[in-house]
C-alpha cells in the first residue's frame, strides 16, 4: 500500500514538474496532457494509466484551487465534450487522431435527427404562446418536406419491422388434416399414449379454440363426457365465466 502511494505521488509530482517547465506561465495545455500520457503509457498497464490519469485530474484540481494553474485542461475536455469521467478523454487523447476520437464523444444534440432544424423550430413555436401557437397538425405540416430521405439507419429499421410483422396464415382442411395424422403417428417408443395426448390437445385447440395455457391447466375433472363438455377455469382476461361449458 505504502508503494503505491509513494508511486502515485511520483507520478503526480512528475506530472507537475512537466506541466510546470513546459509552460513559463505554469498553464497546462492539452498538448502536455498528450505528452505524458504517451509517455506513461510505454510504462504502465492501460488500467493504470487510466487510474492514474483520474489521480492526475484532480491534483490539476487543487492547483486551480491554489493559484498554481489558472485551469485544469483534463475538467475543460469532460465540460466540452459531455463527460463525466476521465476515462473516455483519455482514450481518445491516447488515440491516433485525438480530434476526430474527441468529437465521436460529443453527444447528439436535443432534436437530434434528419429534422433537426424542422423539430426545433415547431417546439420553438409551440413554447411562444397560445396567440401565436397554430393549429398542432397544420404546424407540424407546415415544416413537412417531401423532399426529405429517410436516412440509411431509418430505411433498415422500417425494413427490420416489416420482416418483423407476419401476416397470420390460415390453415386449410388438407394442412389440419395432415397435422393430425402426424400427431397420431408421433413416435413415443416410452409412451403409447403421448401420440393420442398430442391429438386431443391439437383437436381443442382446433375445434374449442382452446389457448395452450388453457388446454395444460385441463384436469379429469374438467371433462364430462355425459355431458359433452369441458369446464375452463382461469381464462384469459376471465372470458369464461366459471364454471363454463364448450361444446367440442
């Protein structure tokens, strides 16, 4: 613990002696941030690094605090770009184009879409007043633009929910006729009775139109076969009033 604390001191110290005799005025640029962290990072793990760097924000912190530097250029970059931590502009200074890295971190504007401008503009109509507020559909209308593409992002995720919506398909009497068959015909080596079980659930859910939910919560109870019927207990949205009787 006591090397660690030592190490990090060193570093801190290190840092404020190349911040100091790099700049007469003892103002610390980003430019010298950059540097010793290309230079840190030939000797530390990147976690390390990323630990100490956080070290490093706060020690330029409390030389704000005590007249040593008049700002700290790692606070500036997490203010500019919208972070909270320290870890993210780090990354990006220790990347190959720092710049382009730095603005990938800026976050999206509020209305922040192909109709940006079109957006802001109608909330900051809608914000004026009821005296100049129009009406809500011909205000929205008004910054239509037939001439706007949805952007590639947009186009796939229409797409994505189109390929998402099936279209019910409607069994005929040979797809219901087959689909029994192979029910009776399941092959149960264990159980002779599991083809007969698929059947029966298959002919209520056909001929009832019994859910699954309803078909596994039947019990012997439940059927009366003097009768003819079939007691459903615990439907969806309490259909049936219990107890019920379905003709099958």
């Amino acid at each position: 613990m006591r090397g660690l604390q030592s190490s990090t001191l060193a570093s801190s110290e290190a840092f404020g002696a190349l911040s100091l005799n790099a700049r007469p005025t003892g103002s610390v640029s980003v430019d010298i941030v950059r540097a010793w962290l290309e230079a840190r990072i030939l000797r530390w793990p990147l976690h390390l690094l990323f630990h100490r760097a956080r070290l490093v924000d706060r020690f330029m912190d409390w030389m704000v605090a005590c007249g040593r530097v008049p700002s700290n250029s790692l606070q500036e970059l997490r203010h500019e770009y919208g972070q909270r931590t320290t870890t993210p502009i780090v990354r990006a200074l220790l990347s190959a184009d720092s710049a382009v890295e730095l603005e990938l971190l800026r976050p999206a504007r509020s209305f922040g879409s192909f109709l940006d401008p079109r957006m802001k503009a109608h909330v900051e109509l809608m914000r004026s007043g009821p005296a100049l507020r129009p009406d809500p559909l011909q205000g929205l209308a008004s910054h239509a633009d037939a001439t706007v593409v949805l952007a590639p992002s947009y186009a796939r995720l229409e797409r994505q929910v189109r390929e998402a919506h099936r279209r019910p398909y409607i069994c005929t009497e040979d797809d219901i006729r087959r689909l029994l068959e192979t029910a009776r015909c399941f092959p149960s080596p264990l159980s002779s009775l599991h083809p007969l079980g698929l059947y029966a659930m298959l002919v209520l859910a056909y001929c009832a139109g019994l859910r699954l939910s309803e078909i596994v919560g039947l019990t012997v109870d439940d059927v009366h076969v003097d009768e003819a019927t079939i007691e459903i207990r615990n439907t969806k949205f309490l259909k049936y009033a219990a107890p019920s009787a379905i003709y099958v």
